[in-house]
C-alpha cells in the first residue's frame, strides 16, 4: 500500500520538475495585444532579411546554446543564448540553415526573402550527460516579438555585425573595454563557487614566459576554444595545468559569475575575466 502511495505521490512531484523552467505564455490575443505597437530593436537592411533566434525558457539558464548560420564551422558561429535571451542576425535573401548546438546539434532550414523577419525558437531539453539538448521551432511574427520584448540579448558574434549587444549585456561581459591578450602555460586551478555553491566558475593562474603570474576567472559567459578551433564546455575539461593557452580578457564590474540572473559573485570583482580562451596546443 506504501509503495502504490509512493508512486502516485511521486508523478506530480515530477511533473512539477519538468515544467518548472517554462513561463506560462499569454493567450495568442493577449500576446498580439501587447505587441501592436512593439518595435523590434533590428530591422532588415536593405536587401536583406534578418532572424531572431529566441530562447524563453529557463530550464538548463546556464547551458549556453551556440547559433551557427548554414553550417558547423566555427567561422559560421552567429552567437550564442542563454536562459531567458535572444539574439539576432542579418540573412541574405535565399534558402539558409540554421543551427544551434547544445549536447546535441538542431537545425532548421528557413527561405529568406529580402524584408522578411523570420523567428526561431530554441527550445532546450534534459541532456543525456552534461549541458542541454536542444531543438529549433519556427514561431509566428506576433510569437517572436513577444519573447524579444519579454527577453534580454545574448553575445552576438558575428563578425560582420560585431556591435549589435545591448548596453546591459556590453556592461556584463566587458565589451566596451579595451581589449586585452595574454598568453601563457597554466600552472594552477581550482573551481570557484558563488554563495550557496550553486554556481561555478573556474579560477585559473597563468605564467607568462618572463614569469608572471596571473589569475583569471572563466566564466558562464566565457568562451573556450580546443587547437582545432572547436568551443568546448571548459566544465568538462581536466588536465588544464601544463598547457598553453592565449586569453582575451576583460576587468570584471558585475557579481554575476556570467549568470546575469545571480548576485553571489561579488568577490570577483575587480579580477580579470575570460572573454575567449584559446588552447595553442
């Protein structure tokens, strides 16, 4: 009778779980309603389209999902998301594929015509090891300027587009800062926690070849590069120490972690943060 309880009491508990990252939406007429006079903060250029690759959930918020635009290259990279953000990119007019990966990599084919404004949604899911899956929904115009206006932008990379951040996520992850290169071998490292241990950095000492030491902070926000040019989850790497690395970095002003929706790092400030991190062998 206790194990029968137990079963019953344990599918909501469940169900609870997996739906506590999604937000409840408003109905289709409520959504139109408040985006009748919404201006989205891009338009096309002309003879151009451009996409808005949105991700309103927050399950898995410190995953980060990286978009690439008609294929895997790290040269083909647009950006990336994490929980509760959005990014936006410039199309030329024809067939395009765009991607997005996670543990796993999604994708989705979208015909472009000059003008258009086409939404994608990233949706991600519970992953088989580490990280988040994910998968690509195309969304209605009245869908897609809902979540742009309920959400904060992510890092844009894209090299034709380099300054399309907002001030907010410029301010977090140090663009308007000069930028710094260091390069050197990793002699020491160790994970660093935020308050209440629920959030990780990784505190990092590099040697130069004179001899200098310094510390640096790779973040949630950081990038991390393999010798082949691939981005790699800096979680799931060991045996740092020895290797050779080159860092952009940036003086860190928030107490994020790189997790703009935390507030429990503030000793960090002050420190250097890892913008990109780039392994040379």
């Amino acid at each position: 009778m206790i194990k029968n309880w137990a079963i019953k009491l344990s599918i909501p508990f469940f169900v609870l779980f997996v739906v506590s990252g999604c937000a409840s939406l408003p109905l289709p007429e409520e959504m139109k309603a408040q985006v009748a006079t919404y201006q989205l903060p891009k338009f096309p250029e002309d003879g151009e389209a451009i996409v808005y690759i949105v991700r309103p959930s927050s399950s898995y918020k410190v995953s980060m999902l990286n978009v690439f635009l008609d294929n895997q290259d790290t040269k083909s990279e647009m950006g990336s998301t994490l929980g509760r953000q959005y990014i936006y990119f410039s199309l030329t007019p024809g067939e395009h594929k765009l991607l997005s990966k996670g543990e796993n990599w999604a994708e989705t084919n979208v015909f472009a015509k000059a003008g258009d404004v086409i939404f994608i949604q990233q949706e991600p899911a519970m992953p088989i090891l580490r990280g988040a899956r994910n998968k690509l929904l195309k969304l209605n115009d009245y869908e897609g300027k809902y979540h742009v206006k309920t959400l904060t932008m992510g890092t844009t990379i894209n090299r034709n587009q380099p300054n399309v951040q907002t001030r907010e996520v410029q301010a977090r992850i140090g663009q308007n800062a000069k930028a710094n290169t260091y390069t050197g071998s990793v002699t020491a490292g160790r994970f660093a926690k935020g308050i209440g241990f629920s959030n990780m950095n990784y505190k990092l000492e590099v040697t130069a070849d004179n001899g200098d030491k310094t510390t640096f902070y790779i973040r949630s926000d950081s990038r991390v590069i393999d010798v082949n040019g691939n981005q790699i989850d800096w979680k799931t790497l060991s045996g740092f120490k020895g290797r050779k690395v080159e860092i952009e970095y940036f003086t860190i002003t928030d107490a994020t972690g790189g997790d703009p929706s935390r507030n429990d790092f503030a000793y960090e400030i002050g420190q250097k943060g890892v913008r990109l991190l780039r392994f040379l062998d």
